[in-house]
C-alpha cells in the first residue's frame, strides 16, 4: 500500500498495477510506482514541453498535472492523472483529447506508443 488518503488515487495506482499483472506490460506499473510518490514529486508539465516533445498523432502520459504554460498546435492525446482547465481546453481546442491514465490504461492495456513526460 502507498500510504495515500485520496481514495480515488488510490484506486487509480491499484488498477494500473493490475493492468500489469494482467498482461505484463511495465509502462502502467511504472507510472503506478510515480503516482505513489509525494505530490511534490510528481510531474508537471506544460504545453511547451508536450509541444516540443510530441508530434501529430502521438498518445503522451504525464504522470502528475497538465498546465497550461505555452501553447500547442498538434493533435496528441493527452493522459494526465489532472489538467487545468485552461490546459483541457488548449489541448482539445489544437485538435486533440484529454483522458484519465485509467482512461488510457483501458483503451490501450499494453501501452505501446504511449510516451512518458516528466
């Protein structure tokens, strides 16, 4: 156990590391071991570094927040454990998607393709 209150995050770190038992893909109990860190731990990135990192069509996870420092022009699927509004709205306003890790995690067990942004 992770020593977490929130019940919700919580739940999130146990479903992803049973996605990994399930299929022995290590991307989700990686992110899960991230998760379990302090908050203050977690990774925060902003829209300059998924547009500097990302190209069209890429599926990026950032294990933490999303901001909205910067802008973004490229469709890319976003996952992130939360956004802030205004980061939601730049990233589906450029053409792209926001999901949940779990979101993410079901609709692609393995995690191929999927990039990781700290």
């Amino acid at each position: 156990m992770s020593g977490k209150t929130n019940p919700q995050l919580v739940a999130t770190i146990d479903n992803l590391k049973a996605k990994t038992r399930e299929n022995g893909s290590a991307i989700w109990r990686d992110v899960a071991l991230r998760l379990e860190k302090p908050k203050k731990n977690w990774a925060e990135a902003n829209l300059s570094k998924i547009e500097r990192y990302a190209v069209d069509g890429d599926t990026v996870l950032v294990p933490g927040k999303v901001l909205a420092a910067g802008e973004i022009s490229k469709k890319v699927t976003v996952a992130a454990y939360s956004f802030s509004d205004a980061a939601a709205k730049a990233i589906v306003a450029a053409g792209g998607k926001t999901m949940s890790i779990e979101e993410l995690a079901a609709a692609n067990p393995k995690g191929t393709g999927v990039k990781i942004l700290r």
